[in-house]
C-alpha cells in the first residue's frame, strides 16, 4: 500500500443549524478514501451525520506540512 498524506477542508452543522468550518489531517490511498475516512471519524468522534458534512477542498500534503503529529509520525517510517 502506498500511503499519503491528504488535507480535507470543509464544514459541518451539529444541529442542522450554524455551520462550523474544519481541516483535517488524513493517511489514505487516495483522495476518495481520504474523504471516507473524514466522514467515518466526524461520525465515530462528533457524532456528526455524513448528510450534515459539507467537503470543500481534498488536497494531498507532504508529510512534513501536515499539522497532525500522528499523521507524521506514520508517514515517516519509524512506525515499522
């Protein structure tokens, strides 16, 4: 698997009312599995329904510009 490092923006609404914007540090494949894996963990953390989740902008990132230690840490090898 070649992994990569992807940055989704966009914005949600808890209740169906304010809108609140968002970015999020991904590892995917793609860009498509990055917006998938955006959508599982507003859901799973936020409890946040994919119908009130608003994607604006799915752009891959070098390792070293992403702001997630996690994302970072994965990307550079020492998790092996």
């Amino acid at each position: 698997m070649n992994m990569k490092a992807f940055r989704v923006s966009g914005e949600y609404s808890p209740k169906g009312k304010k809108w609140h914007r968002f970015t999020k540090d991904v590892v995917a494949e793609n860009d498509k599995d990055a917006l998938e894996r955006v959508y599982s963990v507003m859901g799973s953390k936020h409890g946040i329904k994919r119908r009130l989740i608003r994607i604006k902008e799915v752009v891959e990132i070098s390792p070293e510009e992403s702001e997630d230690p996690v994302v970072r840490y994965y990307l550079s090898g020492r998790n092996e």
